[in-house]
C-alpha cells in the first residue's frame, strides 16, 4: 500500500473514531431532508405529532412556557408541506408553524393549549416503502411538572445574524446608510392571509426593491437585516442596525385584523412609544413582540430596568424627534398615491423600535386579512408606486436632516 494510501486510511479512521467518542458523524446524506407531509393524532390524552422525511435526521425537543409550546430543532430540513398546513387544532395542541432557523437548522414549534410532557420523541428509519418519519407524543401535566422538565431558558441563545465587520470612522462625505428590516423570516412566517399569503415573503419582495430603488439614487448605502428566508430576533435587528452605524431604520410588515377584515386596510405608520396611541396599535405592537417566543427563543434577563431605561431616555429624546420626521416624511408621500389605514402615524410599544441612537420606524404597507389590500400586496405596479414613494420619503427626510445638522 503506498504512503498516500496508508494516510487516507488512518484519516478515515481517526474521523470515525472522533464521531463515536465525540458525536459528531459524518452525516449520511448530503443533501437535506425534506419534509413533505406532517399530521396530528390522538386526543387530549396523548397527542402524537407526525413528519414524514425523505431521510433520518437528528432531532433535539424541549418545552418552553409562556406561552406553552413544544421546540422540535432538526439537522438540515427543507419543507415542503401542502400550503396551509399547521392550522388544526387537535388534542393538546392548538396548530403548529415550521421553517429554516439558522443556516443547517430547522425548527418545528407546536403550540400547545397548556403544560404538556414530551413522552415520546423519535424519527423511524424508511422502510417497506414507507418514508422515514419523525414522531412526537404529547401527554398532559401540571404547571410544576412541566417546568421541573422543561429545558432551561438560558440555553436558549438568541441566533445572530450575519456577522459584520466593525463599522470604521466614516468620513464626514460618507453616504448615510439605511438599514431596511423586512420582518419575520425563517420558522415566524409573520400573518398568514386565508389564501396562505405569507407575511414573510411579501414583505421581504417589497423591501428588495425597495433597496433597488434607494441604491438608484447613489444617495445612500443600503442594508437589509435579511435577504433570504431567515429568522431573525428583534434583538438581532436592533443590534444589526447599530453595528452598521445606520442613520436610519425602516421595519416593514404587514397586518393582520381578522376581526374587522372587511374594513381594517390600508398602509399605517408607526414610531416608538411608552404609551400606545391607540387599542389597535397597542395589540399591534404586542403581537410583534411575541415574534421570538413564537419562534422559540428565550432571551436573557435585561440589565437593571431603572438604569437602562435612564440612558435610553436621555440618548433617544432626539432620536425619537428624528423618527417622528420620518415618519410625517412617509405619511406625506402616501398622500393621494398608497391607500392609508389612519392619516397620522400610530405609536405603540415596538421593541423593534427601540434603538436609542437610530431614528427608527415600522411600516405596515397594508392588512393580509383584506382581500383587497393582499391583492395590492402581491400586484407588482402597487409594490413600484409604494417603493418610489417610500424612496421620496427617505431623500426628502435626509434633506431636512442635512439642512438642519450633519446625520
């Protein structure tokens, strides 16, 4: 056997060998596994949830509390389920949601109606024809159960986006850069219309051109917190935002008001508040904020609430005044050319909002919950005329800016 031989030899060895006493094989497949198919079974006493894969894969389940929901992390998984799938309530559990939650990992989230035990957790092996399958069974418990067997809070990591290298010392001619936040991503698809448009994708199209659009001018240097279907927490973004040194943010979604589905249309503009501006606004900004618990992540414990809140008041007063130019700025360009929900911009809570040192603002270009905005939301003329007015907005806000001071 020559030397060369000899060498792959001992190189396959040693990497079995650190795969058994390490676990970490070499994966079988190269390619991921797809997830074409998923049910729930069973009823209030035991539930079982049910994946069929195209092949084996690791799994990791853990519970996590307010609100209750079972995690199910998978090695590399691509879905593709049937469209609307996820919305039953069975047994135990209210629905379910799925999707890429960092690069090589997917992740599955059941909503569960209250505490719940992980009794069984498995994926079958193919065979007979039959797919490999992925099968979780849910029993009930009570609240001190659950928690005593519940993963701890503090694994849960936050997932980071991109790394960026360190914003330099920019010169004083230096292009002023925007960070566009297309929401959600990834496992959180955001609102869902009746017709299954997700919140995720519109979103994520309207800001690709917008940033087109903005780049046009060779006024500004633009980033965008995400360009492919990844998951994101809030936190990340804030953080995206100042690490880049953006002069300004702009978070774009789009609602959801079933209960006034008919009427409830039009774009609306929000900025940063204490106090909501209004019922609508406030359980707005509440059901954005829940985007990570929904997701699954846990975030650490806040520094001191009193001091933390004293540094940011004294830093954002003029933040804020710069996000309310912004948004009259946008308010002002909808005007007679993008249907509007309110007239004047709203303010709620936002913890997307919530750079103290970046004028921020969020934008809900219209309600999937209305059949006539959802069409206006995927109609490519619509999406051109809102993202030039959008751009007007952005050049016409950096014009009071300069005139006033230096961003």
């Amino acid at each position: 056997m020559t030397a060369v031989g000899r060498a792959a030899i001992a190189t396959l060895l040693l990497a079995l060998f650190c795969g058994m006493f390490f676990g970490q094989p070499a994966p079988v497949h190269a390619d991921p596994s797809i997830a074409n198919d998923a049910r729930l079974a069973g009823d209030r006493k035991r539930t079982r949830f049910i994946a069929d894969l195209s092949s084996k894969v690791g799994i990791n389940v853990f519970s996590l509390d307010d609100p209750y929901r079972v995690i199910i992390d998978l090695a590399d998984v691509r879905f593709q389920l049937p469209t609307g799938i996820g919305k039953e309530t069975k047994g135990l559990v209210r629905g379910y949601r799925y999707g890429l939650f960092a690069p090589g990992k997917s992740r599955i989230v059941l909503d569960v109606d209250g505490p719940v035990l992980v009794d069984k957790s498995f994926v079958l092996d193919a065979n007979n024809g039959q797919p490999a399958r992925l099968v979780v069974d849910l029993v009930p418990t009570d609240r001190k159960t659950f928690l005593e067997h519940a993963e701890d809070a503090g694994t849960q990591i936050a997932v980071a986006p991109k790394p960026l290298p360190p914003t330099a010392d920019r010169p004083a001619n230096a292009k002023p850069i925007v960070v566009l936040d297309p929401g959600h991503g990834g496992i959180d698809s955001g609102a869902v219309s009746p017709k299954g448009t997700q919140e995720k994708d519109v979103v994520l199209a309207f800001t690709e051109l917008l940033s087109k659009k903005l780049k046009a001018t060779d006024k500004f240097e633009v980033v965008l917190t995400r360009d492919d279907d990844t998951f994101l927490t809030l936190r990340d973004r804030v953080a995206f935002a100042h690490k880049k040194g953006a002069s300004l943010f702009l978070s774009i979604h789009a609602d959801y008001y079933p209960k006034k589905a008919e009427a409830a249309r039009g774009a609306t503009v929000f900025t940063l508040s204490e106090k909501a501006s209004d019922e609508e606004a406030r359980a707005l900004a509440a059901n954005e904020n829940l985007a990570d618990a929904m997701a699954g992540v846990t975030l650490p414990e806040e520094p001191d609430a009193v001091v933390t809140d004293i540094l940011i008041d004294l830093a954002q007063r003029e933040t804020q005044n710069r996000s309310v130019v912004f948004a009259g700025s946008i308010m002002s360009n909808f005007e007679g050319q993008v249907h509007l929900h309110s007239r004047k911009p709203k303010s709620a809570g936002f913890l997307v909002l919530k750079s103290p040192d970046v004028p921020s603002v969020l934008l809900e270009l219209g309600y999937l919950s209305n059949p006539e905005d959802e069409k206006l939301l995927l109609s490519d003329k619509w999406r051109e005329n809102t993202a030039d007015a959008v751009t007007q907005a952005v050049e016409g806000y950096f014009e009071q800016r300069i005139a006033r001071m230096p961003f």
